[in-house]
C-alpha cells in the first residue's frame, strides 16, 4: 500500500505527461492516464463545446462534469477552481463572474500552471491567477471564495478529509461549491484499487458515495445537493489488464457501481453584501485612492 506522498507523486507525473500531450491523445484514455481506450472519452466527460465561456485550447480532455454549470456563479463573484489544469473551467467561471469578478486556479503539476498561465495571457484575462500548490493546503487566506469548483480532481487527494476542511476554510460565510467527481457504490476489485495507473485515471481513488457525502456533513455544510449523477463503465479492454476474463464479466454483472456526481453545498453563515473597507490596507497611488479623480 502506497502512502500519501507516493500516491501524489504518481499523480504529479502522470498528469505532467497528461499536459505535455494534446487533447486528442488525452482523449483515447482513462483520464488521460490508463490504458487507452476509444470508449472512454465520451463516458468519462461531459461536452463543453456549447458552455459560454469555452476556451478549446484549455480543455485537456480531463473532466468527469460540468461542475461550473451548476456553480450559481453571480456577477463580481470570487471562484476558485480546485485542480484548475490548463484552465478550462476557471475561464468559464470568469464568463460568469465576469470582469468584476476574480477567478483563482489552484494545481500542483508546474507544467500545468505554466499553461494555464500562458492561455490567460493570451486571453488577455487580467482578473484570473493560476496558484501551484496542493488542494488540501491551499495557498489561499481564510474566506475568501464566494463560489468553489472542481471537476474530478477531489478523487485523485488520498486524504478527502483534509481538503473539504480546506474548502470550508476558504469559502467566505454563505459562500458554496460545485464539485464533480468519482465515487463508488460497492467495492472495487482490490487489482483496480492497488494499482497506480487506476488511482491517476481517477478511479481507484475514489471513495464510497455515502462516505463522500458524509464527510462533506462532517466538516460543517450544510443543503448539501446532488446537481447531477451518471453512471460510469469502464470498458473491458481497460478492465482486462487488472482482472482476468471470468473477472471482468461478474464485475460486470455485480453490483459495484462507478458514478460521476457534482455535488452542492453552502458553508453556514451570511454573506457581508457591503463590507466595511480598511483603508489602511488600500493600495494608494501617487497619494490618490484608486479611482478616484483627486490627481
């Protein structure tokens, strides 16, 4: 059994050759991480291609929702993206959040921050960031998220618990998240759960859905809401390489199920709709405060 620094290290280089790939090769596997598969893609993913927002080049093909479509992202919003990748989801939170708003990305694959960097200049997206570090130690003050989102990322962090903590602790009061991810009902043969290349591929990671919820309550939300679930099947030639033909069909025939969710949920409190302002801590320029016409 791997401990927790060796599981995100197999997620780190994995998802380092994941970014130096295109979508189409990314396409024809398991997350972009297990053996390839045709089938998969289309099972594992959800289409972006109409969402307002979409920025083609950003999306690697790497998603198991659309957590943003459900995120209720209001104008001048704070968002951040758990996972954020080569930005996919953070530009179609700034769409909602628009120029107002302020879009933070957080991953901890350099590779990934420096493109996600690089198609936010390009965009010209002045008010979103990219953060390298981990999820379940975020470089992030206490409250300041209005909205959190994540699309199946929570599934590859082997302590859950940690990170829901975290996502509690960034959210302001009355602040909530969407968050699409894989979870289980019944349990995986043990060759799925123990093996490396699953757990990247975002499944042998993924915990029991009664026990994802639960330790959601745990950490103090509250309305917490299934937004959307569908079924995920891992087709056989991907199951072949872990369990033998006689496996694969009672797997098949079992009742373990694989299930994509995007999950909701508020932290308690009431959001400040105008906060007193500190004006020691404003930046001044030129003896001026910013907009304002005194110079």
């Amino acid at each position: 059994m791997k401990n927790e620094q060796e599981l995100k290290n197999i997620v780190k280089e994995r998802y380092t050759k994941i970014a130096e790939q295109g979508k189409a090769e990314n396409a024809s596997s398991c997350c972009g991480a297990t053996t390839p598969s045709n089938k998969v893609y289309n099972i594992m993913m959800d289409d972006y291609s109409e969402t307002k927002g979409y920025i083609e080049d950003a999306d690697l093909g790497l998603g198991c929702g659309l957590p943003t479509q459900f995120a209720k992202i209001n104008t001048g919003d704070t968002v951040i993206d758990l996972g954020s990748g080569a930005g996919n989801d953070c530009f179609v939170a700034r769409h909602e959040a628009g120029v107002e708003g302020k879009v933070i990305g957080i991953d901890f694959t350099p590779i990934m921050i420096e493109k996600a960097r690089a198609n936010a200049e390009k965009l010209g997206y002045n008010n979103v960031e990219f953060r390298e570090g981990d999820i379940d130690a975020m470089p992030i003050s206490d409250s300041v998220a209005d909205v959190i989102v994540s699309n199946c990322v929570l599934n590859l962090v082997p302590d859950k618990q940690k990170v829901i903590g975290e996502i509690f602790r960034v959210l302001k009061p009355g602040g909530h998240f969407s968050i699409s991810d894989i979870v289980l009902i019944g349990n995986l043969p043990e060759t799925l759960k123990e093996d490396a290349e699953m757990y990247a591929g975002c499944v042998a990671g993924a915990i029991q859905r009664t026990d994802y919820l639960q330790t959601i309550q745990d950490n103090g939300f509250q309305n917490i809401t299934i937004q959307k679930e569908k079924p995920i099947t891992i087709p056989d030639d991907i199951l072949s390489k872990y369990l033998t033909s006689e496996q694969v069909n009672d797997f098949n025939k079992g009742e373990t199920g694989i299930f994509s969710i995007t999950v909701y949920a508020e932290k308690p409190g009431e959001k400040n709709k105008n906060p007193k302002v500190n004006l020691s801590e404003i930046e001044i320029s030129n003896g001026c405060l910013p907009n304002t016409n005194c110079c």
